[in-house]
C-alpha cells in the first residue's frame, strides 16, 4: 500500500527525484518539459493529487536553487549579455537588440531550450552600438554599412 505524504522530503523516492529534476534543468529543459517528463517516469507528487504541474513544481525548483535561464550567470561567457541587460546598458529598448540580432548586425545565440537570447558585444562592440542606436530609420545598412557589421568574435 502507498499513502499520500504531506511534502516532498517526505516521498520515499525523493533523492531520486531530486537529482532527476537536476538534471533534466542542466540538459536545458523548462520546468513545463521537466514536468511533463516526471510524469512520464512515473514520479508523483505528494498527496498524490494529479500529476506534476508548473504551479507544484516551480516551487520545489526554486527552493533547490533551479532558477530559469534568464537568471543563470552561468550560461553566460566572456563579453556575452542577456538581451535586457544590454538593452538597459545601451538605454534603448529590448526590440531594438532583438531587431539587431534578426538583421546580424549584432552576433548572438540561442540557450539550449531554444528560449533565451544571449548577445555578445565587447568593449568594441558596445562603441559600434553606441552609435548604431543613434541612427533610427529603416535606411541604416545602406548609408553606414561598417556600424552594421559586428567584428569578428575570437572563441
């Protein structure tokens, strides 16, 4: 017979759940993937009461130190920014960078889920984009092709 228990530590399969959560959040999943693949695995919940869901599971990751990609210092490399980051350091909206990124004026990647934006711009860069945020209309490329060319990023 299996009873229902009042909170996580007290599942008798909790330390296995745990380092599954870890490592489902280190392969890059997000917690509605991490849900949906507890469930599959046949992990559940205390009280029993349904499956994992975001709202139920959010919590356990955040009390375990899970934060989401776009709080995690760790993703990010030398000169690399999150998006909102380097909006508020250059003073220009968010939509502007992401324009940049879609046009390659400006190099970038993806994190693993696919989800977050991480730009990368050196003190060079920061210099080019500086000035490329003065020029606001949509003829930008064609009238200052060198401040719409990123330099190359040494790895």
């Amino acid at each position: 017979m299996v009873r229902p228990v009042g909170c996580y530590r007290q599942l008798r399969d909790y330390d296995q759940l745990i380092s599954r959560i870890k490592t489902l959040h280190g392969e890059g999943k997000n917690v509605q993937a991490i849900a949906e693949q507890l469930n599959r695995e046949g992990f559940v919940p205390p009280r029993r009461r349904g499956p994992f869901t975001v709202g139920a599971l959010a919590p356990l990751l955040q009390r375990e130190g899970l934060v989401g990609e776009r709080r995690r210092d760790d993703l990010l490399g030398a000169d690399e920014w999150r998006v909102r980051d380097l909006a508020a350091r250059l003073q220009i909206p968010p939509c502007r960078i992401y324009y940049w990124i879609t046009r390659n004026w400006l190099h970038a990647r993806r994190t693993l889920s696919g989800q977050t934006w991480i730009a990368w711009a050196d003190h060079d860069e920061l210099k080019r984009l500086e000035k490329l945020k003065m020029l606001r209309n949509s003829h930008t490329a064609r009238k200052n092709p060198k401040l719409v060319v990123p330099k190359v990023r040494k790895e």
